[in-house]
C-alpha cells in the first residue's frame, strides 16, 4: 500500500506549490515527532496543560436506563472543553520545534480555533484562524475566546461560509505565507500526512479508554465503542486503538440533519461518494458534475461535506459502522445528558449518545458501550436557547 493511503483512499490532491511544504511536513515528523524531545515535552503538555487522562465515566443512569453499561470518555473535561486540544498542542509544539513563528487554523464549532488560539497564546506563536461567516454568527462566543487569546479570526464569506470554505482560504494562505507558517489542520482530513499526523495525535483518547476500562472492570475490551464523525478526529482517535481487535464492534455517527428527504445534512460516509476535497480522496457530498454540495447540521463542528480517508477506508473494508442521527434525535440526548447525567454536552457529542439511547436493541443487554463525549455544551447553548424555544412555540 503507498504511503499516503488507507486502502483506495488518502493521497495529495494538491497544487503543485503546495508540495514543498508537505514534504518539509513528513520531514518534520520523521526527525521530530517520532524523537524522544518532542514525545517527551507533549506527554508533559498533555497532562499538565490539557489535563489528561481524561476520565472514563460510566453513567449509572443512563445504564439503568437501557439495560447496557454505557461509558463516557470525558474528552469535554479537557482544556478548552473538547478533544481539539490533544492536537493542537501536537502541532503547535511541532511548530516551534520546526522554528515556525506563525501558525493558521480553518474552524467550524470554533473548538479547533480556540484550541489552536490557546496552543499558539501558550508558545508564543502568531495565529490567524479562518472562520465561515455562517459560524462567526452560531459560534460568537468562541469567537471572543479566541480574540481574548490574542488571536486573529478572518470571517470568510465565500461559499456555504461555513467549514468547507474556511478550509479552502486556509489553504491559500499557506501557498502564499509557507515559509514562516504551519497548517495547523483541525481534523484526519486534507493531503498526507495531516490524516495520519492528526490521528497520532488523538490517538491516546482510545489508548487512554482502553486502559482505563481494563482497571475498572477487569474485563479487556468493550463490546462497542461510538463516536461521531465530522472530518473525524475524535472518532480516530477513539477507534484507532481497537481497530486490530475485531470483536470490538467500531460505530461512527454522521449528521442527518433535520432527516427530511432532500434535506442538507453532513452525512458523507452513508449518503456521500468517493471524489476529492481538500487535497484527499474521500466520501463526500457531491452533485453529477463533482461539485461539493452544501452540508447542514445543528452541530457546526459535523457540518462538512467531506470526512477522513481513514474513516472512507474502515468503512470500504466493512471494519466500522457508519450510521446518522438527525438534528432532533441529537437535541433529544442532549437534554437526556443534561438532566440524568447533570453533563451538558456539545451538540456534536449528542449524535454519539442520541445513536446509543435511540438503538439500544442493537446491543446485547449489559453490554459495555464507550461513547465518545468529545466536548461540552458551553458554546452551544444560544443555538439550545432557539431550539428550546421552537418547542414551546410547538
Ligand atoms: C465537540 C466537537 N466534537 C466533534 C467535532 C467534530 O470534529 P471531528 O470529527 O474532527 O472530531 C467538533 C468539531 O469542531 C467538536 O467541536
């Protein structure tokens, strides 16, 4: 298998002026990464920065509930309330040790722009994080945050103005500024080595989870472990660790959108086909002619066309399951989370948890399910306050 693929998907669709920097890239993290100094200081930044081990928590209620034992993986405990850090703090140190002054993010939810804003404020690097216009406005909060971190954010107003496009001018910038500038991408998605880089680095989620759910059961492996998938970066990192033992049944869950016919969603692994976005053969959203078509999600961080080469792989091969949840289902598990776990949680978590409590009889009874909480609900809560609203109007 060529390096840069999962199985027939992967690669770099990328111009021609975009090859410099990847190869200084895969350089950078044969000599740095894998070397003891930067394995080192981001074990050390890990847990005393981010905070790790985030907890595994089994929730008593929601296990009487349904019958099963369900577990969540607390990544919204984290810094900065989501998985995002993990790698953030990853790139960003890979920045500084590759003596780059400046990084640049793309953002949707806002959590890989705060997370990016918080890594560069905390090693002294410039950073500049591009934003659709669309999630300036749903996402304001984060917004301010990462202001307050001293970063810029650029509202992009082309496209859908949402992730997609904010991508797209990431990339551009990083054509035209590559040499003081790293990429810091925010999910498995885009050329090698960013699917595999980004997963590396999310990776000790699943490792973490593993250990953590041997100590507290004596048993070795959970009949399932969930998680949603937007690019697919808190899936991977979760599902990496079990994908070699085969009785672990591997679930990822896409946004359906509101689930009407004809509707926008974000569903590109069941609903999507294989073509190329940012740089990478995928699955994705597209129309006859090849063009990316519009995606939707209440949660802004799963609303993308596209998703990780590796997730297109694990699916093509049949190793995971890839399953959708619409808008209500995931409002409906929030508020489940909310007043029977007192845990609010990030309306992207909630597809994890909705696919869960809404298909309980697709597991055996006591079954141990690790879903995925890959952050909290702080930012969400203006888009809650409407939904609330729309329900009491009926
Ligand atoms: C809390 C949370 N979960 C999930 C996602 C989706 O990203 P990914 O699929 O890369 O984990 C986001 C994206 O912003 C997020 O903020």
């Amino acid at each position: 298998m060529k390096k840069s693929y999962f199985g027939d998907f992967g690669g770099q669709f990328v111009p021609e002026l975009l090859m410099p920097p990847l190869f200084e890239l895969e350089k950078a993290i044969a000599e740095i990464v894998h070397g003891p100094e930067f394995q080192r200081r981001f074990a050390e930044l890990l847990a005393d920065y981010v905070g790790r081990p985030s907890p595994l928590y089994r929730c008593p209620n929601l296990s009487a509930d349904t019958g099963l034992n369900i577990w969540l993986k607390r990544e919204d405990l984290n810094h900065t309330g989501a998985h995002k850090i993990n790698n953030t703090m990853g790139q960003a140190l890979l920045a500084r040790m590759m003596g780059k002054p400046r990084i640049i993010a793309e953002t949707g939810a806002g959590q890989h722009g705060v997370a990016t804003a918080t890594a560069a404020a905390m090693m002294g690097l410039e950073c500049v994080v591009y934003m659709g216009a669309v999630d300036v406005a749903r996402q304001a909060h984060n917004v301010r945050r990462m202001e307050l971190l001293g970063t810029t954010v650029v509202a992009v107003h082309t496209g859908t103005k949402t992730l997609k496009d904010a991508t797209n001018q990431a990339f551009k910038d990083w054509i035209a500024n590559q040499r003081t500038t790293h990429y810091c991408i925010g999910s498995v998605v885009g050329p090698h080595p960013f699917p595999t880089l980004v997963r590396d680095f999310q990776s000790v989620i699943g490792r973490e989870a593993r250990s953590q759910f041997a100590a507290k059961t004596g048993g070795d492996l959970p009949a399932a472990v969930v998680a949603c998938v937007g690019g697919g970066s808190n899936a991977m990192g979760l599902f990496h660790e079990f994908v070699p033992h085969a009785s672990v049944r591997i679930i990822g869950v896409e946004a359906a959108g509101s689930g009407e016919p004809g509707c926008y969603h974000s569903a590109s692994l069941c609903k999507g086909t294989p073509g190329i976005l940012h740089g990478a053969k995928t699955q994705l959203l597209q129309d006859a002619d090849g063009q990316i078509e519009p995606s939707h999600s209440i949660a802004a961080g799963l609303d993308y066309p596209g998703t990780g080469p590796e997730h297109a792989a694990l699916k093509a091969s049949g190793r995971a399951t890839y399953v959708c949840v619409n808008d209500a289902q995931a409002f409906a598990a929030f508020k489940i989370l909310c007043r029977r776990e007192g845990i609010i949680p990030a309306l992207e978590s909630s597809h994890a948890v909705a696919y869960v409590l809404d298909n309980v009889s697709a597991f055996a009874p006591g079954d141990h399910v690790i879903i995925n909480l890959s952050g909290r609900g702080d930012k969400d809560l203006d888009i809650v306050e409407q939904l609330l609203k729309a329900e009491q109007k009926g």
